[in-house]
C-alpha cells in the first residue's frame, strides 16, 4: 500500500469477511502510513482499527463495516465520500 503514496488510497473491510482478513488488511494501511507523512501527506494512523460502520479519512482511509464479502450501498457511500474529499 505503501507504494501507492502520495495518492489517496481507501481500503474497506467487512466484519464477516474472514478470509480478506479484515485485520491484516487495516496493519497494511497503518503500516503505509510512515511512507504519506515522509511525502507531506496526513494518513489516519489510529492505534486500533476503527469501529464497525465508523470510516475514518485523510489522505488515506479505512472503514470496516457489518456483514459479510460483498459490496454493497454503506461502501459504495463512502467511497463516494472519500472520492469527493480528493478527486474534486
């Protein structure tokens, strides 16, 4: 993930979704975060992964959400809403 800084980057998780490991996926972006701050950019970088259905954005962004593998409307919101943030 580290590789794709400076540019907006926004991972999505699902609580059920044992198999993307929802965990390992939040590490990664937190663990991306050194690489943004290095090139001026504000990640989020909470010390624990946010709560289900509570996204958090910056220049990066996160959110795990209730249910199972899929895509579904609360995704595709935030994803808009991340989009808006960056991609005016």
């Amino acid at each position: 993930m580290a590789l794709i800084a400076p540019r907006p980057l926004y991972v999505a998780s699902a609580e059920e979704d044992l198999w993307a490991d929802p965990q390992g996926e939040f590490i990664s972006l937190k663990l991306a975060a050194p690489v943004y701050q290095l090139l001026g950019k504000t990640p989020i970088f909470p010390a624990e992964r946010p709560a289900i259905n509570q996204p958090e954005m910056q220049d990066t962004g996160y959110h795990i959400r209730s249910g199972k593998h899929d895509i579904n409307e609360y995704d595709w919101t935030q994803y808009l809403n991340f989009a808006d943030k960056h991609l005016k």
